[in-house]
C-alpha cells in the first residue's frame, strides 16, 4: 500500500478510534439454502489486505464488495463461488455501494470527497462527481427512483445526483448539495453514515454516528426529524438496509445489527431483536440475498497489511 494511500485512510482509522489485492475464491464455513436459488455460504473469504467497507448485492446473487485500500470493487457469485476484481480502483476508498436496476454501481469515495459509478458489467467508470472537497468524507449511498444520494460524515449536508429519462447520469453541474437541518444535531468525529429509503420512498433515513439518533430526512428540504423509536438509541450505528417494514443497522464496534420495525412513513419504530454471529469482526454494511443477510467484517482496530486476512459473513434474517 503507497504512503498516499496510508494517508487517505487515516479518517478511517481514526473512526475505528471512535467506535495489493490478490484474488481469491470465497471460502466456504457451511453451505446455506436460499431464496435466491442454489448454495450461498456463510463465510465469504475475501482477498488478503482488502479492507472491505461496502457492499451491494445483484438481484442474481453477485455481491460487489468495495475496498477502502485502493478502491477496487470485487465480485463474489454467492452460489458458485466464483469472484474477480472486476474494476480497479483509483488509488483512493470505495465505501459505500449500492447498485441500481440498470446494474450500475454507485459508489461513495470516502475522503476522497468524490463519488463514481461503474458499470458492473465491463468495470468501466462511466462518470466520476467531485462532491465537496478532501475535508469531507463520503460515506454512503441509496439510489431511489429519481436519484442517487450520498452523505457526509464530516458535514451536515447530502449529495444528490439526479437521475433523468431511463436512470440518465447527471452532468457535473446537475449535482445538488442539500443541506441538514430541523432537529439534526451535528457533533463529534463522524456524524452522518448509513442512508436509506423510508419504507413508502417518500424520505430517508440516515443514521447519526455520534448522536447515536436514527433521522428522518425531507428529500425537498434536508429536515430532519429524530425517527421515535421508544426512547431506543442506535450506538456505533453504521450502513443500514429496508426490506418491507424491517429496517437493519449495523453496529460495527458492537458487532451487532439491530431490527428494527417501523411504520411505512419511517417516522417511529420499534427495536425488535438484535442480531449477531461469532464470525462478525467489526461488520460496516450490510445487504441480503434470499433468506440472508450479509455483512462485510472492516476489522477496524485490527492492523491493515497485506496479508490482513478478511471475511463477510452471512446470518439468516
């Protein structure tokens, strides 16, 4: 790894405080029936020194991973167990990922201060936007049906990126910046993480790092309404993931995701049950495939070299 690199990882690391790439073939730890169809694992071995942070799973069971070393996206079949990089990175973090029905990937760059989509069929960058400026930090991102949407761990605000006629990317000077406000609170290293849809797609929910507050977030406006979850907090909350009413959040240092049940507008909710497995190692994200859920292992606070050995794992949901 290049010294700019150590650098550009530093805010990762520092995060971890709070709270290269060879290829190889995901590893098995016991096969798993899915709704998907076949076999999946439940232990996805990913390349030695890869420092995974996001991922996003393809409707056909490919789960895209995205490395904070350098930035390279790789592809693991979660049925036959087959995987790639399938694009290589700029040098700088891949984050965030989250893919939209045209098989794009949407990805957040981290302190890079940028985001880019990749074509996840050819590996090719079809456009880069530079979103605020290297005192920033990209962390995450929901693409809805009009727009992709990216947060900031380091300022109170949201990127959106329109989407025209047929899911068409925006031009550079399209890109909107939507600043926080109403009840957001902005305070201490990261602030805001995870982002998705509410279960009605009206609004988003992003979650507070450093409040340990679930928000709720006017897509016209950038309000935002603490989402009333029984007086429940969500500490070390990190990327998130809806299916239905049941919203995830995964607590890295916590090594847990808390299940959460909410009412379709998003506006309060119910912590149900709280989900957990031996094989997590400070898991960041999470997406599911079938009857799963699964989750890539940062390992923060575990030395990055080389040769530092990391996994995602899969838990039933």
């Amino acid at each position: 790894m290049t010294s700019r690199n150590v650098a550009r990882l530093s805010a990762v690391g520092a995060f971890a405080a709070l709270l290269l790439v060879s290829v190889a073939s995901p590893a098995v730890a016991g096969p798993h029936s899915s709704a998907g169809g076949g076999a999946v694992e439940s232990v996805i071995h990913l390349p030695d020194g890869f420092q995974p942070e996001g991922v996003a799973i393809a409707p056909g069971g490919t789960a895209y991973f995205g490395s904070l070393a350098d930035g390279d996206i790789y592809a693991a079949d979660l049925r036959s167990g087959e995987s790639e990089v399938v694009s290589e990175g700029p040098g700088t973090p891949s984050v965030g990922l989250d893919l939209d029905p045209k098989g794009r990937l949407f990805v957040a760059g981290g302190d890079a201060g940028d985001a880019r989509v990749i074509d996840t069929a050819t590996g090719e960058v079809l456009a880069s936007y530079q979103l605020t400026d290297a005192s920033g930090f990209i962390n995450d991102v929901i693409v809805t049906r009009d727009a992709a949407w990216f947060t900031n761990s380091f300022a109170a605000e949201l990127y959106r990126l329109p989407l025209g006629p047929g899911g068409a990317l925006p031009d550079a000077d399209d890109v909107e910046t939507v600043p926080l406000g109403g009840e957001w609170v902005q305070q201490g290293f990261f602030n805001a993480n995870g982002i998705v849809a509410t279960p009605d797609r009206q609004a988003l929910l992003v979650i507070q790092s450093s409040t340990q507050t679930l928000y709720r977030v006017d897509p016209a406006s950038g309000d935002a309404t603490a989402v009333d979850l029984g007086g429940a907090s969500l500490p070390n909350g990190d990327g998130m993931l809806v299916i239905g009413r049941t919203l995830y959040v995964v607590q890295n240092q916590l090594n847990q995701v808390a299940e959460i049940r909410l009412d379709p507008s998003g506006t309060t909710g119910e912590v149900v049950d709280v989900l957990t497995d031996p094989d997590f190692d400070v898991p960041t994200t999470v997406d599911s495939f079938g009857d799963g859920l699964y989750l890539p292992n940062a390992r923060f606070g575990t030395p990055a070299t080389p040769t530092t050995p990391y996994t995602a794992v899969r838990i039933d949901r």
